[in-house]
C-alpha cells in the first residue's frame, strides 16, 4: 500500500524521520501555514515545491524574504523545483498600469529564484528518472530515496513552460479553458510528482511508501508506475527486505531436500510393500474362507443325500410289511435292461396237458 498526499489544494505537508526533515509545497497565504511546525527546527533538510502557481508559492516565497533579511531557523539544506533564472528580465519600471493587488507569478517566480540565490541556495532540477535521488543514507538507521514520476525532460510540456517562462510570456498562465474544450494549465502539467520510500536498516521493519502527486495528471502518473516495473517495494501492498530478499538456498538445504525426497521414496516403497503383503494375507484368508465353505457346503449335501435315501429305505420296508399283512403277493418291479417273458401260444398251452397226461 502507498500513502497518498493529496496535492493541488493549496496545501503544504511536512515529512520527517529521526535525523531529516522535509517540507512539501508551502500554501498560497502568505503567512506560511507550516510556520508553526518548522520554527523549532533547526534545519529543513530538503524542500520541494512541486509547481509554480498562486496555490504553493507564496508561503515558501514569505519565508525566503524573512531569511533574506535576517538570520532565522530553520536553515534549509535542498531545495527542488524546476524554475530557473530568467534570461529576459522584466523593464525595472515595470508595468505601470498594472494593478496593485493582482499578484503577477512572474515576478514571484522570479523574486523566489533570486532570493535562493542570496541565500547561497541554487534550484535543483527535479526531472523524470528511473534512478532515485537518495535524500538520506545512515548506517544502521536506514534510506530516504525519492523517485521522480514526472515531468519528462524531454517532454514538449516542459519546452513550452520553458521557452514562455523565459520570454516573460503573460499568457504562461492563463487559463487552461478555450471554449468548450478544457485542456490542463501548462504548469500543471510540469508539476513534479515524486515517490518517497523510506526503507529501515532493520530488514524486518516495513519499508514506508508515500506518493505526492502534486497536480500531475492521473495518465501521467500511471505510465510513471509502469515504467517503475523493476522496483520491488511497488510490487507488494506491505513489504519488508526480509520479505523481498532472495532465499538464498545453501549446500545443506539442497543435501536436506534430497534426503528428505529420499526418505519419501522409501516410505512409498514401504508402504507398498505393506500394502502387498496385507493384500496378499487377505487372498489367503478369503481362498481359506472359500474352501471351508465349500467342504461344508459338501458335507451338507452329502449328509441330506443320506437322509433321503434312509427315508426312501424306511418307506420300502413299510410298503413290504404293509403287503404281508394283506397277503398279497409282491409284485417286483420290472428291471432295466430286462425283458419281460413272452406269452405262451396256443399250441405250448395245449402241448402241456398231454406231457403231464403221459406222465
């Protein structure tokens, strides 16, 4: 996650860590609302106006001149922006017809640049780059780096602010309004947007993130971001260089993640052994089951056999018994395979008589 400040509101923010201090922007009153916060400082490390408007430099052009005039904390150690000193001054007379309450941004743009100048302070360009400018680096505490996003240097924005800012050009800025069409004021589309990362010596501690937009367009930001694709700290919502850093794999880890696919091997194999011979005792135990089941099964049929035929014996004799009683005689059943005797004919039937006569 990055912190957002929101800028282009006339507002101006104070950024600190143990040992620096860093002021955003200063306001458009004149009596600089960041006053209040900075006077007990001793030092301002680096300032950063973003743009030259009437929304941000009239705080910062108030505390100038009051420096300018005297000795006053807080000193200031940086100071970033990107005007310049113009070539083609105004005429000294300058404009007499001018009103006296309207604020010119050119003469304040350049009244800024010559009071940094008294001050042994020379405006520090702040154009777009991949390569952060590091604003702070201490041993065992941590980093202050601070990507710029915008603008491009080579931008046709940044030459037109440029060249009218040079030639003392009035309509520099004027309204970005022309009919029903509204294009962004050109000074807005200069403004810096800078990305401050502030990453602890503590490799466990969360590395802190904060964007200040200024009046930069959203589009331009974005396409900033994805040109910042090889920054890490971007890539996570919270991270830490414990978390970013690379896992570095020694002799020991790879010999323990080979022993350790080793012994998962074994323990398949193992348990594949296990699981045959289980498989195997259980095929022995059914074809066991299997037998002793069909022994009973045969002992049973033959058991029923013998009952039956000791029925059939027991139902025969009492046939018999029952026709002794009767003193019928027994007819015998006919044999398979025999023949039943033929009957006698006529001429046999009467051949008999006359043998048993003779006799």
């Amino acid at each position: 996650m990055i912190e957002q400040i929101v800028g282009g509101q006339g507002d101006a923010a104070l950024f600190g860590i143990n040992g620096f201090n860093m002021l955003l922007d200063g306001g458009y009153s004149r009596k600089a609302c960041f006053w209040d916060f900075v006077r007990h400082l001793d030092r301002l490390d680096a300032v950063l106006m973003s743009r030259l408007n009437n929304s941000s430099i009239s705080g910062i052009g108030s505390v100038l001149k009051r420096k300018k005039q005297g000795a006053v904390y807080p000193q200031i150690g940086h100071f970033f922006c990107n005007i310049q000193e113009r070539k083609s001054l105004l005429s000294p007379d300058g404009d007499k017809d001018k009103d006296p309450l309207i604020i010119s941004l050119l003469e304040e743009g350049q009244n800024l640049v010559q009071d940094l100048r008294q001050l042994n302070l020379s405006p520090q360009t702040c154009y777009k780059d991949n390569d952060p400018v590091i604003l702070y680096h201490k041993v065992g505490h941590g980093t202050l780096n601070m990507y710029v996003l915008s603008p491009d240097k080579n931008s046709r924005e940044v030459k037109d602010f440029l060249q009218k800012w040079n030639q003392s050009d009035p309509k520099l800025f004027a309204s970005g309004k022309s009919g029903k069409e509204f294009s962004f004021p050109l000074q807005n589309l200069v403004s810096i947007c800078a990305l401050l990362v502030w990453q602890p010596a503590n490799p466990n501690d969360t590395i802190t993130r904060i964007l200040y937009p200024g009046s930069t367009p959203q589009k331009k930001i974005l396409e900033a971001f994805d040109k910042l694709k090889s920054v890490e700290c971007i890539k996570h919502p919270v991270c830490s260089e414990k978390s970013l850093a690379p896992v570095k794999k020694t002799k020991q880890d790879v010999i323990d993640k080979l022993s350790s696919k080793d012994k998962i091997i074994s323990d398949k194999k193992t348990e594949n052994k296990i699981i045959q011979e289980e498989s195997m005792k259980n095929g022995d135990i059914i074809s066991e089951v299997k037998e002793s089941k069909v022994k009973k099964s045969d002992s049973v049929e033959s058991e029923k056999e013998k009952k039956v035929k000791k029925e059939d014996e027991g139902k025969k004799i009492e046939d018999v018994g029952k026709i002794v009683e009767n003193g019928e005689k027994i007819k015998q059943k006919p044999r398979i395979g025999e023949s039943k005797p033929k009957g006698r004919s006529e001429s046999q039937q009467r051949k008999r008589p006359i043998q048993e006569r003779k006799g």
